[in-house]
C-alpha cells in the first residue's frame, strides 16, 4: 500500500514596487561572490546535531547538511528522499527501496546500515530537551534485506511511518558508537548526505556552507552560503536593505506593506503550518508558580485544573483584534491545530467567541468572583510579534479580573526555564511539519511519557487518558478517511478541554533582493535550496 498524504496550502510570490526613501539594496559582485547567499534567520539553532532538539531552527539548518529517508516539500507532501519508494507489504511490515549511488560527505556510501544505525541512535541522545524517539518509537525491528533495502516492523498497523521518518535526518554508521551531540556542534560528526557541507559554526551568530558537489540531487545555484542569525526583526530588515544580506525569514508585519513597495525588494508568502498557542501549568494541584489571590494571597488549588477557567481565559482573548492590530492580518484565528483545508482539519470547530461578560461569570462560577493575579510569559524574539501578543492578552485578561504581570524573555532564557516547568502560563508556537493533527497530538497534548517519547513537549503537563487511548488509537488506522475522523475527534475533545488555547495561525513572509525568487514553504523553514535568481 503507498502513503497517500493530503493538504491543501497555497503560496504566493509578491515583487515591490514603488522606492524607499534614503534606503536601497548592493547589488552583488561579479565573479565568486556571485555564487554566494547570505541569508538570515529569526532564531539560533540549540545544536548541529540533527537528532538533538524537535525544533525548526534545528531543522532548518539540518535541512542543508543531512537527508531523511522521505522528505517533504513545499506544501508538506512526503517526496522521496534518500528512499526511492516505500510500501507497506503487511500490517506489520514496511518496506523502503533506498537510492543508489549516494555519498556521504565523507566519501562513504549510504547503505541500509546507515539507517538502522540512525534509528537506534535517536532515543540515546543526552539530555534532549525535545526528543524525536517520539518518531522512532513505532519502530519495533528492522532488517536489511540488502544494502538498498530495508523493512521495519512495527507491533500492527501503523500509516505515518513515512511520515515519521521524514523527521530523521540520517548520519553514517561509520561516526562509530554512542557520537556525541559536542562532536556534531565542533563539526567533526556533522556528517551528511545534504547539497551542503557545513564548515564552521558559531552558536548564535552564523554557519558557513560550501555546496557538496557529490550530493544526488539537484545541484543548488550558491557554491557558498552564509546563515546568518539575527533575532531582531528591525535588524533583520535593516540588514537586507542596507546589502549586508540577500534573503531572510521573518518578515516583520510592519515592514511587509512598506517593502512590498520598494521595487529593490521581492516578498514570498505563504500560510504556515505553525499554530501559535498558551500553556497552562497544570502540574500543581496547589497553584502554580507566579499564581495567587486578588491580593496576593496564597491558592490553595491551582485555578487552570478548573475547566471554566480554562474556558474563561480562552473567551477573554479577542483573536480578530490581535490578527488585526497585531499581527497586521498575517494570521489566521484559530480555535485547533490546523487551517482549513488541511488533512485532519475540523471544520466545526472556530475559535474561542470573544466574551469577556461570559467570562467573568465562568470566573465566578469556579469560585473566582474578583478573579486572580497571574503572570503571562512568553519569547520576546522568536516568533512573529510574540511580545506584542503576550502583552495583548495580558490587558485582556487583567479585564475580565485575572490581574496579568507580563514577562518577555529572550528566547534561550525562556525555553530553557519552560522546559523546568517554571511558569504558570506562557506562549510558545508548534510547527506541523507533516501537515496533519497526529503530530501535535502526540507532541503536545498526550500525557508526557519519557518512556515512549509521547507527550515529550507538553509543558502543560495535560493529562487526559481517555484522550490518550484515542491518539494511540488512530496511529493504528490504516485507512486515510477512517484516520482523519479519529483524529478530528481526538482534536475535538482537546480542545473542548482547553487542554492548550490556540490563538491564531502565522503566514510566513521571507524578504529577498529584486532578482531572486523563493519557493515559499508551509513548514516555514529557510533553505537556501530554495532561493534562486529569476529566470529572465
């Protein structure tokens, strides 16, 4: 049986028109410079090791150096990769043809060994603050039936394990046991089958890539890359008209309608496949940290394990206001995981009705009449306007009575403390990478299980076992309508449940010198494969 996959995004490319005062772009040179990019995204990667961290600055970069067996392209459809083919021969068997003939960037060849030594590597990284054995975990064997020929067994049906695998970028065999995450960030493991070759690394500034002219596939138009990271939007902005660099990610929403206009810049655009949310801390049957009464005083329970509260925190947040004034309307509201026209999307369910009246009578009802004093984390430079958003909602919640402190951080302090579990309520955002709900199903909203990687970036720390058993169940349904209906239901029920509070949906906008064209991606990752000059 071939995977069958279905979404349906759309991505646009839109040129400027009209000058900047005072402001223009430098040309590049003639001769080498000509085949270099310098590029610049929003956000540093934690690590080069691509089994490290389940987080798209990772992968965006992993995505020039390794190779997974299938990849996805611009809408989120699986393409092959380093497999040719893949079919499920039994309900317990996959089986994937593997492509001949391709190097390593060491010169070693890809085999199948490569892959079973991949695999068994990715649930023995070292303190991975967001493990992909959630991706391997399904894998109950292998076999190599020959160098170019693996089968997987898994313990019944399983249909995304295609999918799955596209988040496993492989590395060769011959880094030898147990390679260290340390050996990946000083470069000496940071070995692939990518059209590029990572050649130095500096965490939190830039990478230098030379393009790896054994790669299989289609050659990429820049010899050189220069991945530059900047986090500040204005200096991102900045950066690309002033010359200093060619194409970035991220574009402010205040700066779109503005470049959109100066004919010495092109924009690319597309709805994202990342939904933007809040947690709750649920691990405290006491009140968690950052929580107290109308005065100060202390909780004797933690109000987010009440659902009318949960459920009055979602209706106090006016979402078309924050799309509209916020994010200058490069979102979408949205009250789940998804957009419409995506695979598992359900289309009953809308965002939260904004009603700050009912909400305030939700507060009472639970034993809150003058509501509560709270704090509201989030990043203040890793997703589209993620400061402006947590401050939003902060007036809004402080109007319904939850008295909101507001607290941005930079992102490496942020993620690091959310992983400790040490906020009561925060912002953080999820990119679906294979397009359809079982991915933040199982990422997000199961109970978090070490054990099997389920649940490995729910820092709510939700539980529903009834819900649980419905997620694991619709892994196991071989039949694509059969699947989405569960996971429909499955999406249903969590967000019935308030189990996370979904605000809206980004569009992604990357902005590049007139002259250069990008093939804008669902998944929102930054490639230089991508970037290339117009045909003329």
């Amino acid at each position: 049986m071939q995977f069958s996959f279905r979404a349906a995004l759309r991505g646009t490319v839109l040129t400027g028109a009209l000058a900047l005062a005072a402001l223009g772009l430098t040309a590049l040179s003639q001769g080498a410079r000509a085949q270099t990019l310098t590029l610049a995204v929003s956000a540093s990667p934690t690590s080069v090791d691509p089994h490290y961290h389940t987080f798209g600055p990772n992968e965006s970069l992993d995505d020039h150096i390794f190779t997974p067996l299938v990849k996805m392209d611009e809408k989120s459809r699986p393409v092959p990769g380093l497999a040719e083919s893949w079919k499920m021969l039994d309900d317990n068997t996959w089986e994937f043809k593997l492509r001949p003939g391709v190097k390593f960037h060491n010169g070693a060849d890809f085999t199948a060994e490569d892959v079973v030594y991949t695999i068994n590597r990715v649930p023995t990284v070292a303190n991975s603050p967001g493990s992909f054995k959630i991706y391997t975990k399904a894998v109950a064997g292998m076999e190599i039936v020959d160098p170019h020929t693996i089968r997987f067994k898994t313990n019944g049906i399983y249909p995304l394990l295609p999918i799955d695998l596209s988040q496993i970028y492989i590395i060769p065999h011959g880094l030898g046991p147990n390679p260290l995450t340390e050996d990946f960030n000083s470069l000496k493991d940071a070995i692939g089958t990518g059209p590029y070759k990572i050649v130095s690394y500096q965490n939190g500034n830039k990478a230098e890539l030379e393009r790896f002219d054994g790669y299989y596939g289609t050659k990429p138009h820049w010899q050189h890359v220069t991945y530059r990271m900047i986090p500040n939007d204005g200096a991102r902005t900045s950066a690309l008209l002033a010359g200093d660099v060619d194409f970035i990610e991220n574009v402010p929403t205040t700066d779109v309608a503005t470049l959109s206009k100066n004919p010495k810049v092109a924009l690319s655009e597309t709805t994202s496949l990342r939904f933007v949310y809040l947690w709750l801390n649920r691990s405290h049957q006491d009140a968690p940290p950052d929580v107290s009464g109308p005065n100060g005083e202390k909780l004797d329970k933690n109000p987010y394990n009440d659902l009318r509260v949960r459920q009055a925190l979602s209706m106090a947040i006016n979402r078309d206001a924050i799309v509209s004034r916020v994010m200058e309307n490069l979102a979408i509201p949205t009250g789940q995981f998804l957009a419409p026209g995506s695979y598992s999307y359900v289309p009953d369910l809308p965002p939260a009705k904004y009603d700050p009246a009912q909400a305030k009578k939700l507060l009472a009802a639970a034993g809150y009449p003058h509501g509560f004093r709270a704090t509201l984390t989030g990043p203040n430079d890793r997703y589209v306007n993620d400061g402006k958003i947590i401050q939003a909602i902060g007036q809004m919640w402080s109007r319904i009575g939850v008295q909101t402190t507001v607290n941005a951080l930079t992102w490496p302090t942020f993620i690091g403390r959310a992983n400790k579990l040490e906020f009561s309520s925060f912002l953080l955002a999820w990119g679906i990478s294979s397009g359809e709900a079982s991915n933040p199903l199982r990422s997000l909203i199961h109970t978090y299980d070490k054990s099997i990687g389920w649940g490995a970036v729910n820092r709510g720390r939700y539980h529903n076992p009834e819900l649980d058993a419905m997620i694991a169940g619709a892994m196991k349904i071989g039949d694509d309508a059969k699947r989405e209906k569960a996971l429909q239901d499955a999406t249903r029920i969590a967000m019935n449940d308030v189990a996370i509070i979904p605000l809206h949906i980004q569009k992604n906008v990357w902005g590049m010198k007139a002259g250069l064209t990008y093939v804008a991606r669902a998944d929102e990752a930054t490639q230089a494969m991508g970037v290339t000059p117009v045909k003329k």
